[in-house]
C-alpha cells in the first residue's frame, strides 16, 4: 500500500553546494540519501514529495558541511498482509515466480498459484499447468493477495513477500477475463441491438 507521510531527518549540505539555493539543494540532498531506503516498520522511501520546514543550519567542528534538520513528507510503499495487489510477472523459476509490486518483488509459489499441477517448462522460462493448459510467465499481469510480509532493512533485495492467486477473483489476469467471459449469457443469433 502506497502512503503518503511526514517525516524529519537531517541532511548534510557539502560546502560546495553551499552558494545555491537552499530549498532544491536539500530536496536533492535528501532524494539522494533516503529514495529507496527501506524501514521496517514504514516500508520502502519511494519519493521525496514535498519539504514542509527546513530547521537552522548546523556545522560540525572538523566538517565544513551545514547539517539541516528538515520536515518532509514522502510516498512510501508497505506491502500489508491480506492486501490484494496487481502486478507484472518479472521472473519464472522451478519453484515459483516473482512478481513485481512497486518497489518490491513477491514471491507466488507453484503451491500457491492454482489447484492443478504445475510444471516448469525451462525453454519457455514459465510454468505450466498439466490439465487446464494454462500458463504463467515473464510479463504476465496478476491479481494476488500478500499472505507473508517479511522486511530486511539491511539487505533490502533479501526482503521477502510471500503471495497467494488461490483465492477466488485472484489470478492471471487473462485467466480472469476468459472466466468472466464463459459466465455472461450468450446471445441468440439474431438477437443484438441496432
């Protein structure tokens, strides 16, 4: 889930920036610094958005920076348990495969992607199902429902999301679209509007 929130922490302003404008220089400073940082608790720093309150500078003896304490808010990204998500497929493996959701990737386990049996086909780099015929692979868009959220703040990429599409409307999106297909009543030839 996407939020926007306010949050405060100090940037340092290196003494070769210090003859520009202040307001652009801090927003770049702090861009530089937390866009894409992940916390544990407040998730993925996709965007700084807006500064609300730059605070007096400071300079540390020994640095010839000037430390700011500002206010901002920033869009964030928290992938929340029971939370459905649309995203694209950017990876197919034996065990499963990775679907991206902004900022993060989760994992949809062949155990969690249908009833059926699913084998991986290794030429193709996707997943087969044995009895329906249907596939999933790179590219493919989905609806799945977050089932396991596990934050590493250290190793951002070693985070993991565990998803589920065994749920009923979850699923392949394509997948989706030909079921709701085959419930709409057919029209009788003839029979339309003109």
């Amino acid at each position: 889930m996407y939020k926007l929130m306010k949050l405060v922490d100090t940037v340092r302003i290196p003494p070769t920036l210090l003859g520009e404008e202040i307001m652009p220089t801090i927003k770049n400073a702090l861009r530089e610094k937390l866009e894409g940082q992940v916390d544990k608790k407040l998730g993925s720093l996709v965007a700084v958005y807006n500064i609300d309150e730059v605070g007096e500078g400071h300079i540390l003896v020994g640095d010839g920076a000037v430390y700011y304490d500002v206010t901002f808010q920033a869009v964030m990204f928290y992938p929340e348990l029971q939370e459905i998500i649309e995203g694209e497929v950017v990876e197919a493996v034996g065990f499963g495969v990775f679907v991206g959701m902004g900022p993060m990737d989760g994992l949809l386990h062949v155990s969690q992607i249908t009833d059926d049996f699913i084998s991986y086909d290794a030429k193709n780099a996707r997943l087969v199902t044995k009895n329906g015929g249907k596939s999933i692979g790179e590219g493919d868009h989905v609806r799945a429902r977050i089932v396991a959220v596990s934050i590493n703040e250290r190793e951002p990429k070693e985070s993991k999301i565990g998803l589920t599409m065994r749920q009923t409307a979850l699923g392949k999106l394509q997948w989706l679209e030909e079921a709701r297909k085959k419930k709409q009543p057919q029209e009788a030839p003839g029979e339309g509007t003109a």
